[in-house]
C-alpha cells in the first residue's frame, strides 16, 4: 500500500488537467474584461451619435 500512495504522489496527470483548467480561466477572464470594456466605449459611441442627430433636428 505504501508503494501505490508513492506511485500516486508522483502521478502529474491531475496536475496538469488543473493547470491548463487555471490557463483556460484566465483566457476567459481577459476575455470577458475585454469585451466589456469594447461594449461600454462602442455604447458611448453609440450614445454621442444618437445625442448628435438629436441635435441636429
């Protein structure tokens, strides 16, 4: 049993699932970020656009 719980602390297959799990998060996160961040400058856009025709009537 000793041997097995060895063989099992040396087992790095997990590790690595876990690893690019925490690579794939933080792809997503940025992701995420980065979207908001173009959603809310192309709605301001939108706004100043919408505030200009609105004027110009």
């Amino acid at each position: 049993m000793k041997r097995s719980f060895k063989a099992y602390l040396k087992c790095q297959s997990g590790a690595t699932a876990v690893e690019y799990g925490i690579i794939i998060g933080m792809i997503v996160l940025v992701a995420i970020i980065g979207i908001t961040a173009l959603g809310s400058a192309n709605e301001d856009n939108w706004d100043n656009v919408s505030d200009s025709v609105a004027n110009a009537g």
